[in-house]
C-alpha cells in the first residue's frame, strides 16, 4: 500500500483531553486489561470528589437491582436499562468487561468493584490506553484476539453514537432513503474490517490497537467520551426519575428527524455520512474541526444535547461542496474553476468504479512545477478496503499550463514514482502502478464559512473584471500592438477595422 507515514504523536489528540499523546507509552500499552488500568486513584472510604457521580451513580444503580432483581450489587439488567438504554449492546460490552476485570465471582458487579472500575474508565487519559480498553471490551471474552465481528461491532457503536448526536439533529433513520443508507453503512464498515484484518479470522489485541493508531486513530474516542458522559452525570437523570416515579422519562435520547435530507447531501455533490465519519477519523484534525456548536439556555436539555453532540460527534458538519464533475464537468479547467481561491483545506474525492481515493490538501490548491503541502497532506483510500495511504508533506503536485513539466494532478512524497497521477485531460487515473478510468470528482471545502464567501467574491470579481475587459474601446494606437489584432491576420483578415462587414 506505498509508503505508510503513521499520525504524529504530538497533534491534538482527539480523545478531548489535554494529556499529550505518548506520555506513558509503554506503561499504557498493557493498560486495556481491567486490573492493570492506569490513572487510579487509592481506595479510600471517602472517594475524591471527581469521583463523586460515579458513587453516586454506583449507589443508585445498587438500589434499583435490590428492588427489581433482589440483587446485592449491581445487575447488568440495571445497568443497560438505566446507564446505557439506547445502546444494549454497548452495555453487554460494558458491563462484561468490568466484570472480568474485577474478577467477578457472581452474575453480578459488587458495588465497591463497580466503582473502582468506572474510577479506572474515567482515569484513562492517554490515547492508546484508551484504544486499547474498547478493543478488548469488543474482543474475545477468554482469549487475547479480536475477531472482525467484534471489531465491527465497535466501529458501528462509534458511528451510531456520532450519527444520533449529530449537530442538525439524529442522522440514521432518514426514511426515504433508508435502505441504501443501510447499504452504505455496510460497505464502509466492511471496508474497514477488510483493510484491518485482510481476510483473516481474528488479530492480536496489539496488532488491532497499532493498525487503528496509524490509520484512524481518532475512531474510537467518540464512545470512550459518551461512556464517560454518562458515567459522570447519569445519576442526575436517575435521581429525577427516582423524584418523579417515571423512568424512562429523560433518559433517552432525541427522537430522530425522519424527513431533513442530510447536510452532506445536497444535489449531486453526495458524501454518505458515514464516509464522511470515517475520513473525520482518517484525516487529520485539521479537516474536521467543527464550527461553533449550537448555542442552547445553560442548564436546560438543550444545553445538555448541544454539549454532547460538541463531545461525541465525529462527523464535519461544516464541508461546503466546492465541485462536483456530476454537475460541473469533468476536465481540468472545470477542477480548477471550481476549487481555485479557496483559501482553506480541502478534501477531493476521487471515484474509479470501485476505487475510491481521497486527496487531503491542507492549503489552497495551486498551479506549479513543485511539490507543495503541509504536513497534514495526505492520500486516503477509502473503498474496496480503508487505508491511510501516506501521510508527508510536499506530497502534492498541480500543473496544467507550464511546459517541460509532468501535467495533471500528483499525489506521493516520491516526485520519481507518485502514489496517485491524474493526467492533464482528467479522464484516467493512476494508482500505485495500476491504471484505472476516472468516473467522477467532488472537492469539498472544509475550512470555515469565511473561506466559502472569500472564494465566492474572488470568483464574483473575476466575472465583473472579464466584462469591462470586453466593455473597453480600443483606440486606432492600442489597437495596432493589441493581440487579436494579429489572431485575426492570420485567420484572414489583414486589413480588419470597424466599417469592415
């Protein structure tokens, strides 16, 4: 797959903590397994008060397994229904998991494990430890290997959990087009299962935590952030139920918007949503990083939705398609029309039958002989199988109109042997070696809205200045060194003038 280039250790890491990535990388690596979690505090009668809500939260799940399962402890029952309602099989997962880790002898969780447990979950803040943790929680139960449906299961627990908190409302049961919808999903987790495990029945624990930490690290903090949410205030919605004699009431989650077509659906410019969560994870955060969440009335529901959806939500709600080849074209000048003078990161995508790729070009795309870039430059593949394909800077090359230089669009920190080739006429591509026929282009922008209006103006301006240039009468002196005036010689018409017919 060319020349892999893993993430840099040292970029905002996307668990939402400010613990710089690696600071304890090799006492985290064995920190997923339950007893051997880092970040724990000593057992103590009084809990400090960080961990306050998961004692409380402890005590009150206690009491509801006493009086609904005569339990002394807490049930898993108790656990999904009151912790985990929407996502049964994240609590399964959940719940088997401390149980193991606390060495359980009963069916259910004494309440001193419970709490040290959830206190170790809420301590993690190193990122691989955190990866790690929700691997083995979706792995084997008795051995150290993860299978691809497990592995699947997480991915998809992931992508629902940023589906249902989406920023424009809950994104997975948009009716009319349901089916494909569910198709797509399909397709996007397969396509990550396959570039994980390629064909294998089941990997190393460590294997599954080094390829995630290369490819799409940022993947899986979406649901180490909700458990952690729920964990730290869940008791609240509990207490009130307990006051009102209702649960239930309070303790779902929005009820989804059935008929709003998606943001990232808008005429033939079409990015499933979840391609667009998974290249949110791929790609580097620079690409992803959301506009100003909704404003709410602080201490309300909606204060409480909008700093979820701010917390979980992995998917950009902000990319504005900038070209698509399906409405605009296919061809160079349409390409360069359409995404010049966008002074903000883009991402092209590029579809040849089954294979998809996808150019990250952290700055305005423009026209040299030289290879340019950041080092947020990158080269996904997203379809038939998920790959981070490099990641370097000077990676990309654009060039249509200098001579003695390669035309077209490059792709590879490699100028003697590029990992993608866009020929000049854009009708082919070139993919590590392998030709395949180009069927179409979306470029979406993914800097902020001032981006998208700067371009628009530029692109206003340019039109307003090609019509005075046409508006402008020549005098007989200009006219004489004007340029057309010698286009029209050699088209045949030596003594051309303004009374000539």
């Amino acid at each position: 797959m060319g020349n892999h280039h893993s993430h840099e250790k040292g970029e905002q890491s996307g668990s939402g903590h400010s613990t710089p990535r690696g600071s304890q990388r090799g006492a985290s690596s064995r920190s997923g397994s339950g007893g051997d979690l880092q970040g724990l505090a000593e057992k103590s009668e009084k809990p400090p008060p960080s961990m306050v809500p998961v004692e409380k939260l402890g005590k009150l799940l206690a009491q509801r397994s006493q009086k609904e399962d005569g339990v002394n402890g807490v049930t898993e029952k108790s656990f999904s229904k009151y912790l985990f309602p929407m996502y049964p099989d994240l609590a399964r997962q959940f719940y088997k998991f401390i149980h193991r880790a606390g060495k359980c002898k009963n069916k259910h969780i004494p309440l001193n494990t419970f709490r040290q447990q959830c206190e170790k979950i809420l301590g993690m803040l190193d990122d691989a430890a955190i990866i790690e943790t929700y691997v083995r929680m979706f792995g084997a139960d008795t051995d150290e290997m993860v299978t691809p449906e497990g592995f699947r299961n997480l991915l998809f627990t992931s992508y629902k959990l940023s589906m249902d908190h989406y920023p424009e409302g809950p994104q997975t049961c948009l009716m009319s087009v349901v089916h494909d919808n569910h198709e797509q999903i399909n397709k996007t987790l397969s396509a990550v299962v396959n570039g994980c495990f390629n064909k294998k029945d089941s990997h190393s624990f460590g294997f599954v935590v080094r390829w995630l930490e290369e490819h799409c690290h940022r993947i899986i903090f979406p649901v180490h952030r909700y458990c952690v949410h729920m964990l730290a205030t869940k008791h609240r919605d509990i207490e009130a139920a307990i006051e009102s004699n209702s649960f239930g009431a309070g303790l779902d989650l929005a009820t989804p918007v059935l008929e709003r077509a998606s943001p990232m659906q808008q005429s033939s410019a079409s990015l499933p949503l979840s391609v667009a969560w998974l290249l949110a994870a791929a790609a580097p955060p620079l690409y992803s990083r959301p506009v100003q969440p909704p404003q709410a009335h602080a201490g309300g529901t909606l204060a409480s939705a909008a700093w979820l959806a701010r917390l979980v939500c992995a998917v950009p709600s902000h990319w504005a398609p900038l070209y698509c080849s399906r409405d605009h074209g296919l061809g160079a000048n349409r390409f360069l029309h359409h995404t010049t003078s966008y002074r903000g990161p883009t991402l092209v995508v590029l579809e040849a039958g089954e294979l998809t790729l996808v150019v990250a070009s952290p700055l305005e795309w423009h026209e040299t002989h030289q290879y340019w870039g950041g080092p947020d430059s990158a080269l996904v593949q997203l379809f038939p199988t998920f790959a981070l394909i490099e990641r370097a800077p000077k990676m990309l090359y654009l060039n249509t109109s200098i001579r003695g230089y390669p035309k077209g669009l490059r792709a590879g920190s490699d100028p003697r042997q590029p990992l993608l080739i866009v020929p000049e006429d854009f009708d082919s591509i070139t993919f590590q070696g392998a030709p395949y026929a180009l069927h179409a282009i979306q470029v979406w922008g993914c800097g902020d809205q001032a981006s998208r209006e700067t371009q628009l103006e530029i692109k206003k301006w340019q039109v307003r200045e090609a019509e005075r240039q046409r508006a402008v009468k020549l005098s007989a002196a200009d006219w004489i060194e004007h340029p057309d005036r010698y286009l029209l010689e050699l088209a045949g018409r030596p003594q051309y003038n303004n009374s000539a017919s």
